[in-house]
C-alpha cells in the first residue's frame, strides 16, 4: 500500500468517525478505536519494511 492509498483511507475513516458520532458518539468510540487498531497491526505486521 502506497502513501497515496494509506492517506485516502485515513481520510475515509476520519470522515466515518465524525458522521458517526453525530449519531451516536459512543459507536464513534468503537469505530475510531477498531479502525485505529487494525491498521496498527497492518503497519506493524504486512506492512513491507
């Protein structure tokens, strides 16, 4: 995944975050730390060095 691709979802999820918690912010909670975490263990172990 190229610099490009990792900001456009990054973008992505921001956005889901903040329409989510205009619904319901502790869902928004959940999201951001699910979203947050997943892309931690990407980085962390299929990520190319």
């Amino acid at each position: 995944m190229n610099n490009q691709s990792q900001a456009a979802l990054a973008t992505i999820a921001a956005f889901l975050v903040l329409f989510s918690a205009m619904i319901d912010p502790r869902a928004s909670v959940v999201l951001a730390l699910v979203g947050l975490l997943s892309f931690s263990v990407y980085k962390l172990l299929w990520a190319p060095r």
